[in-house]
C-alpha cells in the first residue's frame, strides 16, 4: 500500500451549483438551483455510506467545500451536512475546513454562521479587480462586493483567508495584471491562487476561441504575467509554493490541496469528485440526476475506478510533486521506488538542468521559476511507461 501515510487523509464535497455559468469554467455545475434539497439529501446519504466504511480510519485533518457555488447551500443545509460528517468521520482537532465563497451569494450573517460551524478557512472567488475584465469572465460580482466580502469575513474572525485571481485574460495588460494584484495584496490576504486563463474543450470560451470571436494571450505574453505574478508577489510578502498558490507563509498554505500533491488520501463526495486511497482512484458520476438517482437506490455513484500500477504513480509522484517549489526528496524517492530518480529520468533531468529549467537544492529536485513557467510542457516527459 503506497498511499502517503505520513499525511492524514481529507475530504472534499463537491456543491455542484451556481447562479450562472461561467465561460471559461470547466467544473462540474448546474443553474438548476431547485435540485439544491435533493441533492443535499443524496450527499448525506454518500457520507454515511463511506463512513461506515472508513469509520476506522485515522482523523482525517482537512475538509474541503467545494464547487460550483457552496455558499448557495442555506444554513439548515450546511449544518446537515456537517451533523453526518461529524457523526461519520473522526477529525483532528486542528482540521483545516475550508469553503469556496463567491462574493455576492453571501454577507456577514452566513459568514458568522460558517464561523460557528466551524469553517476557518475561506477561498474568495475574486478573480480580478476591473469592471470590465469581470464582464469578460462573467463574473455575477463587482470588485466592490469583493473587496466587501473580503472585510465581512475579517470582521466575522476569519484569520485565514484565500483570494482566486485569474490572469492572461484576453485584452488584458500587464499593467491591468498589476492592478488587481496590487488591490489583492492591500486586503492582506494569507493566501493567493494565481491562475492562468485556460481554454478548456467543452467550455463557451474554448467556442469561441475557435469561432475566431474571443483572442487568447500567446504564450509569450503568459510567461511575462507568471514571472510577473511571481515578482510582484514575493515582494510583497508571498511565498510561491505550487505553481499557481503563494501563501504569506507556511502555516497558511492550503493544507487540503497539498494533499493532492502529495498523494495523500482523501475521500470526494458529490458529482464529479475524486477520491484516493491505497492506490485506487474513483470519481463520481459527473450529473446530478445521475448522482441522486444512483443514492436513492441504494448504490455508490461511482462512474470510473482505477487502481494505479507502480509505474504511473511513480509518474504522478514526479508530475505532481514537481509542480510544489518543495520539489522530489531524492532520498524518498529512492527509498519509495527503490531506483534513483537521476538514473531513472536521466536524460530528462540533465536537460533541464543544463537549460536551467531545475536545480537539485538540499537533496531536492525542483523546477526553477523558469521551468514552473513551462511545467505544462515539461512534466510529460516524465512519462516512462
Ligand atoms: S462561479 Fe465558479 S464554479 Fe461556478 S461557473 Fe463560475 S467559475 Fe465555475
């Protein structure tokens, strides 16, 4: 069993629901809002089904709410959904639980609520600080209801709160990129997700970018905003430690999404969620008809399974771990896959090490800023099998 015990397992919940879709969004969601009941219904019952499975298992140190929209969920629904992990799962006394909030769908009632449930974590969909760039992502808030939000959940005891930007939007300038960081970082949030704008197959924007009717960055401009991003933020205090996440410091890095870096286990409930445990993946169906249907009848809503063989986890342990600054430990790896990773990826580490791409740094193997700039690129070469 190669799961990473040396790391509790989490859980995550997938909210499948929003106000509106957006674009460029490629997760799994509904505007259907009148299925919210049964759905929470279906969740419960998924919980329950898994915690008498898994009712031994160490505390797990992580729930992650996540979505679609989970600050849709009433009050009553929240709660009910916490009352069945509670009764079902034993947690760490320190567990981080985090909630995806929108600003707009939320005011400083919900957030004192979320408090008292026991969330203390936040992640603020904020995505960019310009009217107009909001419009192009379609954005149901302004970035005055961001910046509302943000001081609602301070007031309300938030101490660990994340801000979600997205950045080579189309049209957008550097300078325009340096603006909403400016603003992001005037709010003093803990932790910052810098995502680069991707056109996902199956999305509005990946139409319309094929329609000719919406322009993309070319990747020049992408490597400007990324060391831009990077620049900008470590000097104001951020610590870059996965590709896309900058944290003030190490206590505040999301501990829930270090877990799917690391392969640590963790248990995903809802329609389109991803498990891991003992080397096998599952995800759930990816509707949620399809989700309440299968619960109601009494069977998992389980629609792909998986169990890794030694060869492709050693490819994600690289690809994974690569995209974190802390790199792969040699002497883990080597421990873990009994082949030192230089003499396995031969070819592929001197590469990147004569081209400045990588650098072995205390014992670690790690992408330089250079190479996370073009980790997209990098990290299939790894594949060996
Ligand atoms: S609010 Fe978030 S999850 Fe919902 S469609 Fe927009 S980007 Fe996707």
């Amino acid at each position: 069993m190669n799961t990473n015990r040396s790391q509790k397992p989490g859980i995550y919940i997938h909210i499948p629901f929003c106000r509106h879709k957006c674009g460029y969004c490629d997760f799994y969601s509904i505007t259907a809002l009148s299925e919210q009941e049964p759905f929470v219904e279906a969740l419960c019952r998924e919980i329950d089904v898994y915690a008498k499975r898994f009712v031994s298992e160490a505390a797990f140190d992580t729930i992650y709410l996540g979505g679609g929209t989970p600050s849709l969920l009433s009050e009553t629904q929240l709660e009910r959904i916490f009352e069945h992990l509670r009764r079902g799962f034993s947690f760490a006394d320190d567990c981080e639980i985090t909630i995806e909030v929108n600003p707009g769908t939320i005011g400083f009632d919900t957030l004192q609520f979320y408090k008292k449930l026991g969330i203390n974590r936040l992640s603020i969909g904020v995505q960019s600080f310009h009217k107009d760039e909001l419009q192009i992502l379609e954005r149901i808030h302004s970035a005055a209801e961001a910046r509302e939000v943000f001081s609602a959940a301070r007031h309300a005891g938030f101490d660990n709160i994340g801000i979600d930007l997205i950045y080579a939007l189309p049209g957008q300038t550097v300078e325009d990129w340096r603006y909403t960081l400016q603003e992001a970082i005037a709010l003093r949030p803990e932790h910052i997700s810098a995502y680069n704008l991707t056109f996902e197959e199956g999305t509005p924007f990946y139409n319309r970018l094929k329609e000719g009717k919406l322009s993309r960055q070319t990747e020049e401009a992408e490597k400007v905003f990324f060391l831009e991003t990077e620049t900008f933020l470590n000097a104001a205090g951020y610590h870059h430690y996965e590709v896309s996440n900058f944290a003030r410091n190490s206590a505040v890095i999301s501990r829930h999404n270090y877990k799917y870096w690391t392969h640590a286990p963790y248990l995903g409930f809802g329609p389109s969620a991803h498990s891991y445990w003992e080397d096998q993946r599952w995800a759930n169906v990816r509707s949620v008809t399809r989700y309440i249907d299968l619960l109601g009848q009494g069977e998992r809503p389980v629609a792909f399974r998986e169990r890794l063989s030694e060869d492709v986890r050693q490819f994600e342990d690289v690809f994974l771990r690569l995209r974190t600054y802390e790199g792969i430990e040699l002497e883990r790896f080597e421990r873990e896959y009994r082949r030192p990773f230089i003499t396995i990826y031969k070819e592929q580490a001197r590469r990147l090490l004569n081209e400045g791409l990588a650098e072995i740094i205390h014992d670690r193997f790690r992408l330089t800023s250079k190479g996370m700039m073009v980790c997209d690129a990098i990290l299939p070469q790894f594949i060996t099998y």
